[in-house]
C-alpha cells in the first residue's frame, strides 16, 4: 500500500501538513501530529532561550572573580537556565514532540485517546513557559531550580512567585500528556499488537507517563505551599517561625528525582529504535529492556533521598536511600548492556540518528557510573555541591538525554516532514556536539572532584584553566546546536522529498507515507509479527513476516 | 463502564452506612483512647472510603486494570508518607522556637558506636 | 437520508468520536481516563496529607488546640450533606443508565443543592466565624490577623493547613458543581440516553472523589484529640 501512495506526487498528495491551511487550523487543531509540532516550536525557543543563559555563565566563568556579571545576576542565570531547561524543554522534549507524533501512529490508531486534551496541554505549557519568561524579563529569580527554603519562601526578593507559578501550571500540561498516553497505550492498540509486540518506545513512554502521572502532583502541591508561605509568613518550610525547610526538600524531591527519569527513559526508548535500525538487528532481550523501563518507573520513587544527604537528615532514612539508589542503576545498566549485545555483529551504519544513539550510550554510561559516587554516602558528602555534580547530570542529560532527543528528531524528520535533511552536515553537527559536549563538561568532573562549589559567582584562581577549557567547550556546544535549527529549517523548503521509509525501518509508523495523513492510516493495520523483525540485507527477514 | 444496573435499595444502604460511621467517628472522639482516638478515626474513614469506592464508585464491578490503578494511587502515597516520615521520625529535631509550645518528644539521640 | 448515510449513522453514531473503533472502546478510555486523573488528585492531595500529618506530628499541641477552636457541628452536618450528595450522584447516574431522563435532571439538581448547602455552610457558619474570631493566618486582612499571642504560632500553622485543605476542596466542589450545570444542560437537551451516558458517569467519579477528600478532612481537622472538654 505504501508503494502505490509513494507514486502520488508529493506536492499533490493530502498529508496533515496540507489538509487545511491557516493560523486558526493550527492553534484550533486537535490532531496530534500538529499538537507535536506546535511542541516543537516552542521547546526549541525555550531551549535557545536556556542556552543563551547557559551561554552567558559560561563566558562569566572565564574570570575567577566573574567576567561578565554581578553575583546577583549569576544566581539568577543559573536559577532560571535550570528552570528553563528542566521544566519547560525536557521534561516535554521527547513526549510531547515525538511522543505525541508517534504513540498514536506506533499503536495503529487515528489519534490520541483525548485530542482535544491534548492540545489544552499544549496550551497550558505555553502559559506556564510565558510566565517563566515574564519572570526572566522583570527581574527574574535567583533561588536556584530546586526553591530550597526558607530562602525561596522568606528571604528571596525575586520573581518567586511568577516563575513557581509557571512551573506549577506547566506541571499539569506533563500529567495531562501522560494521562493521555497511558490510555492510549491500555485501550487503542491494533489488533494483534500484543504488549510485548509493542516497540521500547512504547515501553518507554509508558514508563515514563506513569511517573508523570504519580509524581508531578506532589511538586505541584509543594509549590503552592511555597506560595502560600510567602504570602502568609506562618512558618510551612521557615524554621525561624517553626516549620522544617527538609519536609520542604522531602515534598519536592519525591517529584524532582522521578522527574530526572521522565526525561531520561523517552530518550532511551528512542535509543532502542535507533540502534535496532541502524544495525539492522533485533534488540537483544527485548523482555528485559522492557521491564527494565518499569522497573525504573518503580524505583525511582524509592531514592529521592539522595539529593538531601548533607541537608541533616537522619543518617538511617540516608542509609536506605543509599542502597536503594544503588539498586536504581541496575535497570539502566541492563539497558546498556542489551543496546551492545545489539551492536555486537550488527550490520552498522553511521548515519545522524546513530551518531547521536552511539554518542548517548558512551555519555549516559559515563554520566550513570559518577552517580554511584553520588550514591554513596562517605563520597557524597565530598561532592555534594560540586562542580561533580554539575557534571554528573548534564552528561546525562545532555549528554544523554539532549543527544536522544536530537537522535530522534534526526530519525523521525522524514516522517514528520516529508523532507530529507542534508546528511553530512548532520554527521558534522552530531560530532561537533560530541567534541563541544565531552570539553564543556568533563573538566567539570575534575573542578569537582578538586573542590569547586557549584552556584558561585566566582571561585579560587587555581581552577582557571579547566574553567576556560569548559567555556570553550560551550562555545563549540553552542554552534553544534545551531547548526540543526539551521538545516533543519532548510529542509522544510528545499530539503529533497523523503520516500515513506528512508531507513527501511520496522514499524507501523514507517508503513505510512511520509508526511502521513491526517488520519494516519486508512485501514486499521493488524500486526501479526513482533517489532524489530530486522534480518540482513537480502534474507527472508527483510520485509518478511515471521 | 459498569453494565449492571446497582439497585436503589443497595445506594441507599451505603447511604445509611455512611451517615451510621460519621455518627460513630462523631461518638468516638467524645471517649478519650489516647493516640488510639487517630487510628480509630482513620481506620473508619478508610471504611466510608471503601464503601465510597466500591459501591458508589462502582470499583466493585470494575476491570482489573482500575482496581490496579487505584491501588497504585494509594500505595505511592503510602510511599511518599512512609519515607518522609522515616526520616522526620528518627530524626532529632530541634526544639520548637518559643510560644510553639510542647512537640511529641524527639526520640533519644542513638548511642555513638 | 441517503442510503450511505444511514449506514454511516448506524455504524457510527453521533456521539463517537472518529478517533475510536467502537462505543465501548470510547467509554472504557474515558473511564480509564477519569480514574487516572484521580490518581494525579490523590497524589495532590496526598501530598498536603502528608505535610500535615509531618506538622501534626510535630506539633501535637498547638494542633490539638487549633481543631478545638473549630466547630465538630458544622463539620458533621457537612459531612453528612456530602455523603447525601454521593447518594444523589449515584442515583443520577443510575437514572441516566435507564435513560429517565427527567430522573437524571432532577437527581443532578438534588446534588447541586446539597454542594451548594455545604459551600454555604461552611461561608456562612465556619469561614466568616474563623475571620472574626481572628482565626485566618497572615496578614490576608489588615487588622483581623490572627492572633499568635492568645492562641501560639503552631495554631496558626493548623489553621493554615484547615485553610488550605479545607479551601482546596471547596475549590474542587465548585469545578463539580460547574460540571453538574454543564450535564443538567447536556441532560435538558436530550444528550444523554441508555446508550449514551459516559459524561454523568464520569464526572459521578470526580463527585465521588471529592466527598471521599472530605471524608478524611473532616475527622482529621475536627476531631484531633476529641471533642472532649479538656
């Protein structure tokens, strides 16, 4: 069926993208494809802005006494880059972008269980980013991501309550997309796509959706009573009026570690179609990977603790959190390990969207096993506030969880635009981010481990030279990243047409003309192999069914 | 969807029920059980809560996959109450500032090893 | 009709949405939905639950001391305004399931009365007794802060926490009774039949939820300690 569309010619073919012309059947729109790219749109601007503050401390950390701003401004830049980059790219990054244009188009089905959900999220993330960005722009907030009290609730005279407003809104656009997808995933799956027929993308999101769902309300509620303790001064997390600033970390990080795990499990869902396709094999232990993605889900609730060892906490409720956080890795390292066990005598080829999966298993590893120092107690209490930290997270969430993302928008452009990007200047920018990332960050482990502190505007002048080294590296990040948003702009005009399946990949989304329509399949498909059903050019496997 | 239809009769028992267990969470607080007061309270409310739930709610006749979801719901609250509270509750925490008045006692600091 | 088009209503009625196979794919997805979004109020909920529970722990007294300045009164009759209101509810939607629609009319009515009885109890009776005795924390209205002298910061903190929680389910109460007015005019426009009630069932569920909020509200903010003279 695929053939015979393919004959059509594009420019008159109807797709999503041509169905209807005009603002109104955008913003009005409740298809889901659409709603993933009005995601799209608005999570790059998020991320540039982000960056651009990232950007800013980098150049400021060039001089041990601060190049560029005043101590005031620097909390203030490292507060809102957090906010900005957790809360409002990638949280949404992968779920709402390519989770949105896929699970339908994965499960066989014409859209969403709620479209019109759907786009309310949408909009509600957009209500949530503009307030954040009104913040930035009147004065904004200089409490750090993590609103730690009683500074945020008593002592701040910043734009507190604007941007704890913004994240608090934008937190149900996440749990109303992950209630969406659960749904979905439980109720509108073809016939004869069995839970275990399911792609690990699937999986993922699914995982992560739950967490979404269980986790974002307490931050919410956590916020409100931040609010609530500036307004009225009675003493919730201030404990010169009485209250207990750790119930207050206890309430936010119960959401905020689980939270990390919304962003890294869609990016190794992504992973796994890559890597599959790319090396034109199987996942090997398929189960495993994706009962592994559930075992995060579960886990991650059991070790938030983690992030408050040096806070006073009781050394027995630390003593739990440690073992646990040690048992967190195990699911991610059995991902690792089955990603290479894929690799191992695959047929490898080295386009963008693999560059990026390779890239993210090195980093994420790496970014995974300095947690373990983080874990433990007697280290932690050594890095804690650290520049190793600082490391530690962005190589997994940068390093991993930014690289899937790309790696994914790489893989699935052709299908959500009908255009082909040019692909070496998608190696170069893939290697240019990989070069960029690794000297931006892994000074940070040595400033770390040596006794940087993190959040400061200044620091001793013995460190200079791996804080040069790492602002460098951020320059060279910085123009990797442009070079995407340039070409992929590009190609939305003059990039050549893609044919339905450029990668000859497995999957029911590969199955439709690229742009799809708009209600992805005419027929509903009925899938009677498992996914991955990958086999060596030429074999029966290829295009056959098991 | 529940397909049944739940008879009047049966509504307006867990009615009956209801208001009999807000009668009797209402008596048992006039009687002084010390810390018990809390744990009777609770455990009454969990029960309106079921009968709620099961009768109302129609759980009762609900698929598997609900049951699980709503369990799942408690159980993370669980979750959250649990570990919170193992750290507060072993905790030495500080003496309450003035005019706060008396906290529970903190439990005794552990021996050094 | 056209013969095309009477085959497409019958196969696809008005009230399916395009994106769903069948009627019962669509209810169950909508069931399913509802329930989930309970869950995220359980944890939203849960969440000041918790935190409560953490104070009360810590400040035994002042909480003590705080629930007796409540009236058990009005917190009983509201609780049993509620559970008469879930009894309504799920009377409604047992009409709407045998398609009496005149029934489901008048049972969402009867349920929208007693909402509105408890809302009103508690402004009229609680909330505006609380701000005269100068039991509302803060500084919300200059000169009726709440006096920490006479009664001791960790009964501020109480009534904090019995403003917040009590105030987040009143919220709750008017989005349902805004929902009831949107089914009592979806019902009075002939929406709903035995084959079609997925919206009163659903929003039952939220009705069902908040009552049970209340439920837990109303022995842990009301009778902390007992109603005993001290």
């Amino acid at each position: 069926m695929s053939a015979a569309v393919a004959e059509a010619p594009p420019e008159t073919r109807v797709n999503y993208l041509n169905a209807e012309y005009g603002i109104k059947s955008w913003l009005l729109t409740t298809d889901h494809k659409r709603i993933a790219l009005l995601y799209l749109a608005s999570i790059t601007v998020m991320f540039f802005v982000g960056g651009m503050m990232a950007v800013l401390m980098r150049l400021h950390l060039i001089d041990p006494a601060g190049a560029l701003v005043h101590p005031d401004t620097y909390n203030k830049l490292f507060t809102m880059h957090g906010a900005i980059m957790i809360f409002f790219f990638l949280l949404p990054s992968i779920p709402a972008v390519l989770g949105n244009f896929l699970v339908p188009m994965m499960v066989g089905a014409k859209d969403l269980a709620f479209p019109r959900l759907n786009l309310l999220s949408w909009y509600i993330y957009v209500v949530g980013s503009c307030l954040a960005l009104y913040a930035m722009v009147s004065g904004g907030v200089d409490t750090g991501w993590t609103f730690y009290t009683p500074y945020s609730t008593s002592y701040a005279h910043s734009q507190v309550m604007a941007t704890a407003l913004g994240v608090f809104i934008n937190g149900f656009s996440g749990i109303l997309t992950g209630l969406n997808f659960i749904v979905t995933i439980h109720k509108m799956r073809a016939p004869g796509l069995t839970w275990f027929r399911m792609p690990l993308f699937l999986w993922a999101i699914y995982a992560t959706s739950i967490i979404q769902v269980l986790g974002t309300p307490v931050v919410a509620i956590t916020i409100f009573l931040v609010g609530l303790e500036r307004l009225f001064h009675v003493g919730i997390f201030d404990p010169a009026v009485g209250g207990d600033p750790i119930l207050f970390q206890h309430m936010f990080w119960f959401y905020s570690h689980p939270a990390v795990y919304i962003m890294i499990l869609p990016g190794m869902g992504v992973i796994s179609e890559i890597i599959t396709c790319f090396s034109r094999k199987r996942i090997f232990g398929y189960s495993f990977v994706a009962f592994s993605s559930m075992a995060i889900a579960v886990i991650s609730f059991l070790v938030w603790g983690h992030h408050m060892f040096v806070t006073g906490m009781s050394v027995y409720a630390a003593l739990i959190f440690s073992v646990l956080s040690f048992l967190v890795a195990i699911p991610s390292a059995i991902k690792v390990f089955n990603w290479m066990a894929t690799l191992y005598k695959g047929s490898i080829s080295y386009q963008a969207p693999m560059l990026y999966a390779l890239g993210f298993i090195g980093l994420f590893t790496m970014g995974g096993l300095t947690g373990l120092f983080l874990a433990s107690l007697a280290t932690d209490v050594h890095l804690n506030g650290t520049y190793f930290i600082v490391a530690h997270f962005h190589y997994i969430m940068v390093g991993g969880a930014v690289m899937a993302y790309l790696g994914g928008i790489h893989f699935w452009w052709p299908k959500i635009t009908g255009r082909m990007y040019p692909d070496t200047w998608a190696r170069l920018a893939a290697a240019i981010i990989f070069i960029g990332f690794n000297l931006t960050f892994y000074p940070q482990f040595v400033l770390g481990y040596l006794g940087m502190p993190r959040r400061y505007a200044t620091y001793p002048a013995e460190f200079q030279v791996l804080n040069v080294m790492s602002s460098a590296g951020a320059s060279i990040l910085g123009i990797g990243y442009l070079i995407p948003l340039i070409y992929f702009i590009w190609s939305m005009r003059y990039g050549p047409i893609a044919p339905a399946n450029p990668w000859r990949a497995k999957g029911l989304e590969w199955q439709t003309p690229s742009p799809p329509p708009t209600q992805n399949f005419d027929e509903t498909p009925v899938v009677t192999e498992g996914a991955y059903a990958y086999g060596p050019p030429g074999s029966a496997r290829e295009g056959a069914h098991d | 969807m529940s397909v049944h239809v739940v008879p009047v009769r049966t509504y307006v028992t867990i009615f009956l029920l209801l208001m009999v267990f807000t009668a009797t969470t209402v008596w048992v607080a006039t009687i002084d059980l010390g810390p018990f007061n809390t744990l009777v309270a609770l455990t009454i409310a969990v029960i309106k809560m079921l009968l709620v739930i099961l009768f109302f709610m129609h759980v009762r006749s609900s698929s598997a996959l609900t049951k699980t979801f709503i369990l799942a719901g408690f159980f993370w609250l669980l979750l959250l109450m649990a570990f919170t509270l193992t750290d507060e509750g072993s905790r030495n925490l500080p003496p309450p500032p003035d005019g706060w008045g008396s906290a529970t006692v903190a439990p005794a600091a552990p021996a050094k090893p | 009709m056209t013969d095309a088009a009477a085959t497409h209503a019958a196969e696809h009625p008005p009230y399916l949405a395009h994106h769903f196979t069948d009627i019962e794919q669509q209810n169950e997805a909508g069931t399913l939905g509802m329930w989930l979004f309970l869950v995220t109020e359980i944890m939203f909920f849960g969440g000041l639950f918790a935190a409560y529970a953490i104070y009360r722990y810590m400040y035994f007294d002042g909480f003590y001391k705080g629930s007796h300045l409540l009236d058990w009164h009005y917190g009983a009759a509201n609780t049993a305004v509620l559970i008469g209101s879930s009894l309504t509810m799920a009377l409604a939607v047992r009409a709407a399931q045998l398609g009496q629609r005149k029934a489901l009319i008048a049972f969402l009515l009867l349920t929208m009365l007693l909402g509105i009885a408890f809302l009103g109890i508690k402004l009229t009776f609680e909330w505006s007794n609380d701000y005269r005795e100068h039991l509302i924390p803060g500084h919300l209205f200059p000169g009726m802060e709440f006096d920490t002298i006479k009664h001791g910061p960790a009964v501020q903190l109480f009534f904090c926490f019995y403003f917040f929680m009590t105030g987040l389910h009143a919220l709750h109460m008017i989005v349902g009774l805004g929902i009831m007015a949107v089914l009592v005019w979806m019902a009075a426009r002939g929406r709903f039949d035995a084959g079609y009630f997925a919206p009163v069932e659903v929003s039952g569920l939220y009705w069902h939820f908040v009552d049970i909020v209340w439920i837990f509200l109303f022995p842990l903010l009301y009778l902390i300690g007992g109603t005993y003279k001290q």
